[in-house]
C-alpha cells in the first residue's frame, strides 16, 4: 500500500535526509541555535541530493507497513544523530578547558550566551569556543563532516538498527577524553594557580596589614591574560589535532 503512495525514489530520499538532517542538527559549526533553521535544512537537503545517486543502491527496499518505514527513519535519524553528537562532544574539550582558565585567572564570575552549548558559560571558555569553530573551516577540517555523511553509509549498513553497545562505549570513552583534555589544556593555568595563591598565602602571613586583595585580583587576572595569550595558539593546534583524531572511527581509511 505505501508502494502505491509514495514512489521509491522519494522513499529513498527521506531516509537518506533522516540521517544527513540529524548530523546536520547536532554538528559544530553547522548546526548551531544561531544559524536560521531554513539555512540548516536547505544544507541538509543539498547533501542528501548530492549523495542520493552514490548511496540509493545500498538502501534498503521500502517496507509495505508503515510500522516499518517508521522504525528505517527512525534508525537512520538515530545513527545521524550519534556521529553529529560525538563531533559535539569533541568540542566540548575547548569549553571544559576555559572554564577552568576562567577559575584559575579570577574571571569566573565574567559570564557571557556561549551559542555552541547554548547556555551562560565563562567568557574565556565562550571565546575558546567561538576560535574553535572558526579553525575548524580555516583548516578545511569540517570536510571531514562531510566525508563523515559519506562513510557512514559503508561504516553503519541503512536498514539495521544502529549498534547501540558500541554506540555507549564510544560515547563514554569520547566524553572521557574531552574532559581529560580539557585538563591538558588548562594545565598551565593549574600550575599557575598553584604558585600564585601560595605566593599570596605567604605575603599575607608575612605582611598581615597588607591588603592582599587589592592586589591579588588584578596581579591574578593580568599574569592570567599574558599566559592566555602565550599558549592559545599551542591550545588551539592540540585541539584541532584532537578533532582530526576523534572523528576518525567515522571515516574510512585514505
């Protein structure tokens, strides 16, 4: 019955648009809140329409009940969903570092709409952010977005549902990483931290009717600024490498 009202090339078309239209939704740079909806939909549209001919033949027939064609776009949706939400997860390194900068160099309470987590977040980790997706299409690393809509159709069959165990653990081990690199990115400020507050421990032992304060926080924010400044390019460099890498379980080998 559902042959009869919708042909097979439309058929094939939606499902391919369930899973670019999900990765297209959740990926950086791409799928932002700020970017208009109709922008995001006609991207995924012209994907689709571009891998319609190199994908078509590996789709799987249409089912003759609805149940079905519900349960295809719904695995398809799921598994676009998953790759653009790991490439999210990637980046969630950048603000887990920044707010950690932010502690560290006294500008925590400097509050500012980060777009890409789409809530108030320190300014610091809001500006690493924003840089971070600049990179991504200077260095031309977002084709790596669009060769993971490519791949997946070799790498995650149309037509079975998604493996879901597999699925879990990558997420687990992505959310891990990010976190820890978040660290990584944050050790100078760390150390930093460390010896400056110590530093300001024994002044005011040593001078009790100094106030420390006044000069603590704008030493703190200004030393904090000129680390900022001489390691960003070292961060962002690590960063993109650490994109580069976590992407790769989605790309076939070159």
């Amino acid at each position: 019955m559902l042959g009869e009202l919708i042909p097979a090339q439309i058929f094939a078309f939606m499902l391919i648009l369930a899973r670019i239209g999900g990765m297209v939704m959740l990926m950086p740079g791409i799928g932002e809140m700020a970017i208009p909806p109709w922008v995001r939909l006609g991207l995924a549209v012209a994907v689709s329409a571009v891998l319609f001919p190199l994908v078509s033949p590996v789709l799987p027939v249409m089912p003759v009940a609805p149940p079905g064609l519900a349960l295809l776009v719904g695995a398809e949706a799921m598994t676009g969903l998953f790759i653009g939400g790991m490439a999210r997860l990637l980046f969630s390194a950048l603000h887990v570092g920044g707010t950690i900068i932010a502690f560290q160099t006294g500008l925590a309470a400097a509050q500012s709409f980060d777009p890409a987590q789409q809530s108030q977040s320190a300014i610091i980790a809001t500006f690493m952010t924003l840089i971070g997706v600049n990179l991504l299409f200077a260095t031309n690393l977002h084709h790596l977005l669009f060769r993971a809509m490519a791949d997946s159709y070799v790498l995650f069959v149309p037509g079975k549902l998604p493996p879901i165990g597999q699925f879990s653990e990558l997420a687990i081990a992505t959310t891990a990483k990010s976190f820890a690199l978040g660290l990584q990115l944050a050790a100078p400020f760390l150390v930093f931290g460390l010896i400056f507050n110590v530093g300001l421990g024994l002044v005011a032992r040593l001078m009790p009717q100094l106030q420390i304060f006044f000069i603590a926080a704008p030493a703190q924010i200004m030393l904090g600024f000129l680390i900022f400044a001489a390691v960003l390019s070292s961060i962002m460099m690590w960063f993109l490498d650490y994109f580069e890498t976590g992407m790769s379980p989605f790309l076939l080998a070159p």
